[in-house]
C-alpha cells in the first residue's frame, strides 16, 4: 500500500439510495430559481421583434402618406390623401395604435412651378408593450419615421 493512500480506504463508503436521498428536491430548486431567466430573455426577444416590425410598418406608413400627398393637386387634398393612406397602410399591416400624421405641405404654394419641390410626411404612433409583462419594460413604444416626396416640377400647383 502507498502510504500517502491510507487515509482514503478508512472512510466508509455511502450507499448510492442514501446520496440520492440528500440530494432529492434540488433540480427542482434549481428550476424554480432559473426558470425567470430564460422567460425573460423570451420576452426581450418578443419585444425586439414587436419594435423591429412596427417601425417597418411606420416607416412604410410615412412613405405612402408622403407619395400619396405628392401626387395631389392642392395642399388640402394632399392632407387628406396623406392621411388616410397612412392610416390604411398601418391598419393593412395590423399594427394596433393611433397614428399622429403630420404632412408638410408648404412647398405646394411657396415654390413656383419649374423649381424642385417636396412634401414631407411624419407618422408616430404608440406601439403597446404591456401585455408582455416583463418588469421594466414600458407600457408603449413611441416610433416615429420620416419620408419626403418629390413634387412633379411641371405640374401646375
């Protein structure tokens, strides 16, 4: 026998039933413990995606309210075709808010025919983010996107 060894064969061994039975209720502990972490980082990744999707739903609004503005022919028209368009193009996309649009209509009467002209549009609207319950994440998201339109520099405005 090595000398060095001896201390390890005096011990007595334990019976594998009398470990298991220490041991018994820890995996569940542990997932108890755990199991907030991974929930979490799910419903990150689904607020992630939510956000992601809606601003490309906005965006997309903001350049239909901007092309739609574009091609009409007096300022009030233009508002009115700008709006509608952005509200369909959000409610198409099933995006659940209250779109603010704002269209820029002072190129129509400010610049002479024959100049380069452009009418912009703004849509913001506030993406909901309660129901994923996660503890610190806000109740809405505001996005907001930007899209001008050239007007026609031969038409009569």
């Amino acid at each position: 026998m090595i000398p060095h060894m001896t201390g390890l064969t005096d011990r007595p061994r334990e019976e594998p039933s009398q470990v298991f039975r220490a041991e018994r209720g820890n995996a569940a502990l542990e997932l108890v413990i755990l199991a907030p972490i991974p929930l979490a980082l799910l419903g990150l990744v689904i607020a992630a995606g939510r956000i992601t999707v809606s601003q490309g739903s906005v965006d997309a609004a903001a350049r239909d309210a901007a092309r739609q503005a574009s091609i009409a022919l007096t300022p009030a028209a233009a508002q009115t075709a700008g709006l509608l368009s952005a509200r369909a193009a959000l409610r198409q996309d099933g995006l659940d808010c209250s779109p603010a649009v704002t269209i820029d209509t002072s190129q129509f009467t400010s610049v002479p025919v024959g100049r380069p002209a452009a009418v912009t549009a703004v849509v913001s609207c506030a993406v909901p983010l309660a129901n994923l319950a996660l503890p610190g994440l806000p109740g809405t998201a505001r996005l907001s996107a930007m899209f001008t339109s050239p007007l026609d520099i031969y038409r009569s405005r």
